[in-house]
C-alpha cells in the first residue's frame, strides 16, 4: 500500500459515519448498521465501536460468543471482543473486491448467543488513488503515407484505470511534437480517449520516423500519469525525381586504351525509397550511334566502359547524354552530359642491350672495376624518346655513362662473398613520356670464393673434465670450428700444438680426428699421479695460403675412490695380528694404542673415519673416529681377561667408501713400564737380529735395489736422445708433481700422496717419531715401525731412518 493510501485511511478513520436504520415486521426489530472506510486502511485500523453502537454490554460479549462471518473464504473485518471495537484484520482492496462497480459494500452478519440476535453490518469501501493509468500496448505503430493531408485523424488505443470517479482518467498529453497533435472526447460512460491528427502534412526524405510520448493523467490528489510510446513510420511516395552527382563531365582518355576499361561510373541518387529509388541508366537520342558503338553504358551501374579500340586518328571527341530514370509508378528523370577527349599515347617502350657483362668474379676485385657495357634506346621522339636508366640503390654497383647511349657497370663498394654469395643486377629503363613506359633486363652476378676467413670456434678456452681411470681411446670432447669459406678453403684439418711435458708428449697422451675435431685420450689417467693437462689445438683450411687459429684446450682429471686406506700405525706384517702389552693398572683415559691409516685419493674421497669392527669388551675401550686414539674407558679389573682383541675399520668419505682393518691383541702385564723421563736418560738398546727387524732390513733392501735399477735405466734413456730438452718450470700441466706432507702432534696431515712424511708411534707417556721420504717415482709406502713392550724397548728401522727423542 502506498504512503498515500495510508494518510487517506487515517484520515478516513476519524470520520467513520453510522446510520442505523429501524424496522419493524413480525414485531421483531432488525439493526443494520452502516459504516464507510478507505480502501487499503492498515491491519488492526479500528473502524467503530460495535459494541456501543448496537447497545451491547462490552463485558458480555465474550460470554454471548459474538462472531462476524467470513466472505469468500477471507476475514476482513473482526471485533474484539474486551473493548468492543471493529478493526480491519486483513488490508482490504477496493477494485479486488468490486471490480468495475461505481460502488462497493460489503455486508457482514454480526451474530450473539444467549439469547441469539443477528445484526446486519452494511461496509462501504470508499476508493482512493492507488492505480495509477496504463495502457494496453505500451507501443503503438502507425504507418502514415507523406502524402497524407493535413487535418487527418487516426484514432490510439485509449488509457485505463481501475480507480473511479475523480480518481480515474481525467485528461492526456502529447509530447511536443511539430506535425501531430491529439483530440480528447468523452464517452457515454464518461471515460476519455483521443484521437492522433495530423496537423502538418510529412516528408519521409526529411524525417522518416517520429517518435512521439502519449501521456495519460487522472484526477487524484496527487494525480498518477501513464504513458506510451507512438511510433508514426512515413511511407514513400514517389515524389523525387534521380538526380546525378555533376550536371556534366569532361573526362580525358588515352588512345589504345584496353576494352573493358573503365571511362567514368555515373552516379545519380534518389531520396525516395523502395522501387521509387531504384534507377536505370540509358543513352538519350542525342548521343551518336559512334559514340554507342565505342562506349558501353552498364544501365544498372552508370558504369562506361570502353567497348572498341579508341583511335585518337579517328575521334578526338565524344559526346554523349545520359539519362537516369526511377522505377516509381509514375517514374521521374535526370539527365547528364558527358564530354570524351582523346589524348595521344606514348605507346612504344623503351629498349635495352647487354653487350658485355663479365660473370663469375672474385670477391676480392678492386673498386671501380667495370664489370658490364649496355646501351639503351626509343624509337619515339621528343620527351617520349628520352631514356633514364637506373640499378637498385642499395647494390655495391654503380652506372657510368660511357659515350651516347651507352653505359658501364662499375664496382662500387668491396664485395664479400660470405654476406652475399650472388647479386641479381636489374637495369630499368624508362622514357620520359606521359605516362612513362619502362622496360627492364635482370642479370644474375657470381661471386668466387678467396680464402680471406681464418676459422673459428665456438670459444677460446676449452674445460674438459675427465674421469680418471678412464678407458683408452675415449672420447673426450668434440672440437669443431666453422670456416665461412667455400671447397678447399673451408675444409679444416685439426692438430694438437706438440708440447712435451716430463718427456711426456701431448699427442703420446690424447689423439684428435683431424677432419671432425673429436679429442680422445690414449691412455688411462690416474688422478693420484696426473690432475691435469693444458695444451692447444689448432684448426687449419686447405686454402692457399693456408689460414688457422687456435684454441686452449685444459684436461682436469677428475678423481674417483679407487684408492683403500692404508694403514700405517700400527705396523704389522701383511695378513698378522698387532700385539700390544700394557699394564694392567692403567688408569681410565690412557692412551693404548692409535690408529693411522691415509688415502691417496683427493681430499674428498681420503677423508677417514675409524670404528671398531669388533672389540672383546665395549667398556672397556673407546675409539676416536677422526684420530684413531684407542684408549681406556675405566681401570681394568680382575674380572676382565688378560688379553683384549680389538678390530679397527678405517674407511674413507668416497661413494662407495673403501676402508682397510687391523687387529690389535693388547695383552695385560702386572709389571709397570718405565717413565718416559727415565727412558731419556738411558739410551735405547737395539736387538739387531730381532725377526721384526730382519724382515725391515731385508725389504729395505730389495725396494733400494729397485730403485737403483730404475735410475740406471732412467740416465741410459735420456743419454740415448739426440738433445736434451731443457727441464720444463713446475706448471699445472706436470704429470708428476713434487708437494709435501707434514705429521704433526700426532695428527697424519696428506697434501700429496706422491711426496710425505710417515709415522707416528705413541708411548702412553711420550713420543717415538720416525720419518722416512718415499722415493718420488713410486706410490708405495715404506714404513717403520717401533713395537712396543715392557722394560726396553725393542727398535728396528729401515737404513734411511732417523730416530728423534724430544729433549
């Protein structure tokens, strides 16, 4: 319900009238009660007093079970029944109700027990302006011929609303508009339509639709309004007549001109629409039967074509008329008049002659070289004969005029046969007349090749990794350089430069394919003994003279764990068991015995771990796994038994890791070993035909042996070369290097595993160390070893070492 319809029902509310009407037959007496109320009050609006009204006692209304009764299965209206009052149950809407009725009632039967009265309840639903007018069709077309006259009427679909009285339509407008106006009437039942007139005749070439806004109002306070939209469509007559863009035209043509070739297309309009616009063009009776003969009119398109050979001998002018004409019942015309002139054509081509032309040439031909002779000609005269001739600008070539019409190709620019290997060289010719007739010859220019490109590769330095004890003849890498010449002066050989190394030579180490550049190594490296190489290769062409570069090519031989642990510390004879004796009274954290062992692989693969493999007793003993230090984890005691076997693994950091073992056998003794401080004071005592030492002095012996033959055979070999190579500085490309090793504070430190320093034997309570040097040809070991025992100590050692007390 609007805002408007809630301020009338309060309104209404307040000025509720009652008529009571009294009559008598059969000597009873019928109340009928009369109310009147707005349409759409709000639920719960009190209308009247009920109770008041009909002389009942409001406190015996619910004893007496007062009760209205339903219409159409609605309950509008009910009375409560403490104060007695009528109130609106349901919003109750007037045009729902009585749907075109002027009037609207509705009549409700009050009833009362104890005893039973009936009382008739007469209800006027009084309407207010909550409709606002609508029409049927929202839009309404209409098709008025611009021929139409003024005055003319055309009835529209007229405006409802369900309100009555002031509240239903009272009037319409008209959007403004300057050809249409409207006529309001009134009908017998007093309802307004309108009729549409035409009050200013219509141009459809003008405006071809007119959009106009019909608006209806009806008359409550405030008025509502509804609207609909007009749309008046001009229809067509034929009332203009073709007409062409020009009035006349002046069209110059070229004899020779091509039939079928378009002279001029005509164009004529008409502002009319449908078949009134459609035109046909033809030939009027003044155009000549020549003049139709020669040119041809497209009477659909206003096209002219040419339709013979044009002379200018023969005609020099043609005129013509044409005429448009509609397609409307009563068709209308235009006309045009057309005026053909002939112009004289250059119609001979100019020629050109070849009458040398040098191909193929070499790149390397000096600037200004003529290299082509052609002349040129025109059988026309004046301007039309004059000939230009001319070669693409951007070509490394140049035209000279030589004597009359002739002209020479000269080099321009320094040619390259890599950037373009050809040039194909067109001369035009062109005369000078209007318009210009051109001719043009193209001649195909070869470029030989000369070796001017020195060949390339794709970098300057070369790193190869390669995996050490790899298979001879392996493939290392591909080496290829590209050469931009052509036949023999692209086709390169590969060489490996010779540089010998320790009377070693490159190509006794790697090969290269000399057609394809593939390296292969000739041998198996060893990492421990070579790490890398440097050398350079070099690409040459078969050109002549040959041209070449070079590349520098770095082998890193790259290490793998192909070498075990060497276990040096304790010594002990290959395949035998370490024998240690130790008090049986030592106390917790003494040092027992250390384990040494090295790796001659790279630093990665030589760092070693210790463990033990198996002990006799796990409390009693403790290992470090990074120095080897066996030592005491408590006293022993008399339960534990005299002699202890302890496996020590040493394995290295390699994947998959390597490792060696060793067996000490410690055996407890009740006799204490001297102080380190008194061993100092007395000297040491050797047992020189000890088994331990006669095994040393005997493998000492047959390795010196060995290594005399090997320098024997050493000097023979450099004594039998015709010169001697001078000694090579120390480089990264050595294939035997010199380093060093250190052994300190018990701790095996290896920087090379060609050139070191060994042993370290511990005494719980001091240091023996004996260091002995390794021969530099070899990689084996050579190592001394000073056992240990109650009392003196029983030494033996090799003929080269040297025993050190510390002072």
């Amino acid at each position: 319900m609007t805002m408007e319809a809630h301020r009338s029902a309060e309104h209404w509310r307040r000025y509720v009238s009652v008529f009571l009407l009294f009559s008598a037959a059969l000597n009873t007496v019928y109340a009928v009660t009369h109310y009147s109320i707005p349409e759409e009050l709000k639920e719960g609006s009190v209308v009247a007093n009920l109770a008041a009204d009909l002389g009942l006692d409001v406190q015996e209304l619910s004893r007496r079970k007062m009760r209205l009764d339903v219409i159409a299965n609605k309950k509008y209206l009910d009375v409560n029944k403490e104060t007695g009052e009528l109130y609106i149950v349901e919003k109750i809407d007037r045009e729902y109700l009585c749907i075109s009725k002027t009037t609207c009632f509705l009549k409700l039967d009050a009833t009362i027990e104890n005893p039973i009265r009936m009382f008739n309840i007469e209800l006027e639903i009084l309407d207010i302006n909550d409709n606002a007018p609508h029409f049927r069709r929202d839009t309404m077309h209409l098709d008025i011929a611009e021929s139409t006259p003024a005055g003319e009427r055309f009835s529209l679909n007229n405006a409802v609303d369900p309100d009555i009285g002031t509240n239903s339509i009272k009037t319409y407008y008209l959007g403004e508009s300057e050809h249409f106006n409207i006529e309001i009437q009134t009908g017998r039942d007093g309802s307004k339509f309108t009729d549409l007139i035409l009050k200013k005749a219509l141009d459809r070439e003008e405006q071809s639709v007119h959009n106009l806004i019909l608006t209806a109002v009806d008359g409550g306070v405030p008025s509502r309004t509804g609207t609909a939209n007009i749309i008046v469509r001009v229809l067509d007559t034929n009332d203009n007549a073709p007409k062409f863009d020009r009035e006349s035209y002046n069209i110059d043509i070229m004899e020779n001109s091509p039939i079928g070739r378009v002279v001029v297309k005509l164009n004529a309009t008409d502002l009319d629409e449908g078949s009134n616009s459609e035109i046909v063009y033809s030939y009027s009776l003044y155009t000549s039967e020549k003049t139709q003969e020669t040119f041809n009119l497209n009477p659909n398109t206003g096209e002219i074509t040419v339709k013979e050979m044009i002379n200018y001998e023969d005609f020099r002018i043609y005129d013509m008329e044409v005429i448009a004409t509609d397609k409307g019942t009563n068709f209308l015309s235009g006309h045009c008049k057309l005026t053909i002139l002939v112009t004289d054509m250059n119609d001979n081509h100019p020629e050109l002659s070849i009458k040398s032309f040098q191909s193929p040439i070499k790149e390397d031909i000096a600037v200004d070289t003529v290299i082509a002779v052609v002349s040129v000609s025109d059988k026309d005269s004046g301007e039309n004969g004059k000939v230009d001739i001319h070669i693409a600008d951007q070509l490394p070539f140049a035209l000279r005029e030589s004597s009359g019409n002739y002209y020479e190709l000269v080099v321009s620019e320094p040619l390259d046969r890599e950037k373009v290997p050809e040039y194909d060289i067109t001369f035009t010719v062109t005369d000078r007349g209007s318009p210009p007739l051109s001719d043009n010859e193209t001649m195909t220019l070869e470029l030989l090749d000369v070796n001017d490109n020195v060949p390339q590769f794709p970098q300057s330095f070369y790193t190869i990794p390669v995996m050490e004890n790899n298979a001879p003849g392996a493939l290392l890498s591909s080496l290829t350089a590209f050469d931009p010449d052509l036949h023999e002066n692209q086709y390169l050989v590969y060489f490996i430069i010779e540089k010998e190394i320790v009377n070693t030579s490159m190509s006794m180490l790697f090969s290269i394919n000399p057609e394809n550049g593939n390296l292969y190594a000739l041998k198996t490296f060893d990492y421990e003994i070579e790490k890398e190489f440097l050398f350079h290769i070099e690409a040459r062409d078969s050109g002549v003279p040959p041209l070449s570069s070079n590349v520098t090519v770095h082998i890193i031989i790259v290490d793998q764990n192909d070498n075990p642990p060497v276990i040096v510390s304790p010594w002990r004879a290959h395949g035998s068991m370490v024998e240690e004796k130790i008090p049986r009274s030592t106390d917790k954290g003494c040092l027992v015995s250390k384990v040494i062992a090295i790796d001659t692989d790279s630093v990665q693969n030589s760092r070693i771990t210790y463990q033990f493999l198996q002990v006799t007793d796990a409390t009693l003993f403790s290992l470090d796994q990074y120095n080897g230090e066996i030592r005491t984890m408590r006293m022993f005691s008399y339960r534990d038994p005299r002699h202890q076997r302890l496996v020590v693994i040493a394995k290295d950091n390699g994947d998959p890791a390597l490792s060696a073992t060793v067996t000490i056998k410690l055996s407890t003794v009740e006799t204490a070993v001297k102080a380190y401080s008194d061993m100092t004071e007395m000297p040491l005592e050797y047992d020189i035909f000890s088994d331990l030492n006669l095994y040393l002095v005997i493998g000492l012996g047959s390795v010196s042996f060995l290594l005399l033959i090997t320098i024997l055979v050493t000097c023979v070999l450099k004594c039998q070369k015709p010169k001697p190579s001078k000694a090579a500085p120390p480089s990264r490309n050595s294939v035997i290097s010199e380093r060093n090793s250190t052994i300190a504070d018990s701790t095996l430190v290896s920087n090379d595993a060609y050139w070191y320093s060994l042993f370290l034997a511990e005494t719980r309570k001091g240091k023996l160390v004996v260091r002995q040097p390794v021969p530099k040809a070899g990689s084996r070991y050579i190592v001394s070893s000073i056992p240990r025992s109650t009392g003196l100590t029983e030494t033996s050692d090799s003929a080269a070492s040297t025993l050190q007390y510390p002072k």
